[in-house]
C-alpha cells in the first residue's frame, strides 16, 4: 500500500507585492515538503493598486498545472481579511500562512509539518528567534517581537519566542472551527489567544529569515504593535464557544 497523502494549504495575502510576488510563488511550488505531502496554493490579492494581479493571472498562465488558487478583494480590507478568505478557499488537511515577501523560506515547513503528522500537535510556529544565525533589520521590531511573546506566555501560559511570526500551521479543522474577527494585522495575535484559550500548545521549531526594510516593502508600524497588545489582552476573557 503506498503511503497516506495530506495536503498543505498555503494562504498567500497579497497587497501591492509586484516586485516580489512571481519569485515567491515559485519557490513555494519548489519547496521541498516532504514526502506523502502535497501543496495547494490560496492566493489573495486585497485589492492591489499596483501591478500584482496581472503578475499572479500570468504565473498562472504559464503553469497551468499548478494547484494555484486565485481570490481578490474588491477592496483594500487588511491581511487578516485576506487570510480569513483564503481558509474559506482551503480544502487541505494543514493551513499555513505565507507572506507575499521574501522573507522567509517556504523550505522551512518540512521541519514543522511532521509535528501535525504526528497527531501530538494542532499548532507549529516556525520561530526565527531560535535560528542564531538570522539577522533582525530594526531593533525595534525584534524587540516588539519578543515582548508579545513574553506578553503570550504570562496571560496564556505558553511557551513561544515568536509569537508575530508569519508562519503558523495549523490542522485545517481546528483553524476552520475558530472564529477570527480580525481584518488587519491583529490576526496573528488573535489566532494565538484563541487556539491558547482553547486549550492547545504551539510547538515552534527554528526558520530562517531575511528580512526587509521599509524601503523595500516592510508593512508593519507601531500602530501595529499596540493593536497585537490590545488583541492579546482583549481575548484574555474570551467567551469560548459550546462545542
């Protein structure tokens, strides 16, 4: 009997990307997922006024075979809009969220998928903090990152370095059962708090980074930090729904 096949669904939120979009989407048609593992791409343009849908429709184009998935916005909602589209698109048995940059190696999710292989776990982080050799653009931002996952563990008793990381998998089944609220950034933190509240540990294992800076495309601001604060102390006391 030939081994179990599962697929990984892979969110791709899109806002004005065009320099980087294509190179993007072939490298996670290239990644390496493992053996029995199988891709589907959900890519989600929210509303791009630059040149990144014709860029999305033309890969496209050129790989007919590919399991790429293309959704739009028809107005600019935010990436945790873009990311609460694609899970309604998902028809995989994992979900991962995979930013439009080149900031992180899709590569990386053959380290985290044998962990929801393994029935042990429904959530894997990959944590760039606990890769040494990567480097941090600003200060600020590895500090921001650090201090909500310090924030994550104290009110939900998690163990995590990273809690804004782009990549978190998820067993489609529990993503799918949570209801999201979010629109903007604030989606990373609210996932957390949910699936914390819940009851469920986030395994992380170590990827690779290379970030951007503002000048190249970075989107996150301060703003968004204290919206990730507020987000984590408001679902502190979220009413968890009946099963």
């Amino acid at each position: 009997m030939g081994e179990a096949v599962h697929t990984l669904s892979i969110i791709i939120p899109a806002y004005n990307e065009e320099k980087t979009i294509a190179k993007l989407l072939q490298r996670v048609l290239d990644a390496d997922l493992g053996t029995g593992i199988e891709r589907e791409l959900i890519v989600v343009n929210d509303c791009s006024t630059d040149s990144t849908e014709q860029i999305v429709e033309d890969f496209i184009a050129r790989h007919a075979d590919a399991p790429i998935v293309y959704l739009k916005h028809e107005r600019n909602y935010g990436k945790g809009m873009a990311v609460r589209t694609g899970i309604r698109a998902v028809t995989g048995d994992y979900i991962v969220m995979q930013d439009a940059d080149l900031e992180l190696d899709p590569n990386d999710f053959k380290k985290m998928l044998p962990f929801l292989l393994s029935g042990e776990y429904h959530v894997v982080y990959g944590s760039r903090f606990l890769a040494e050799e990567n480097s941090h653009t600003y200060f600020s931002y590895q500090l921001g990152g650090k201090f909500l996952s310090v924030m994550t563990n104290i009110l939900y008793r998690q163990h995590i370095t990273d809690e804004p990381t782009c990549y978190k998998m998820f067993t489609a089944d529990l993503l799918k059962s949570i209801p999201l609220d979010c629109e903007g950034f604030e989606f990373c933190p609210e996932v957390t708090a949910k699936v914390s509240r819940l009851g469920y540990k986030i395994k992380e294992v170590p990827i690779r980074y290379y970030p951007r800076s503002i000048e190249e495309g970075k989107k996150l601001r301060l703003s968004d930090g204290l919206k990730a604060i507020g987000t984590l102390l408001k679902y502190r006391f979220w009413k968890i729904p009946e099963s």
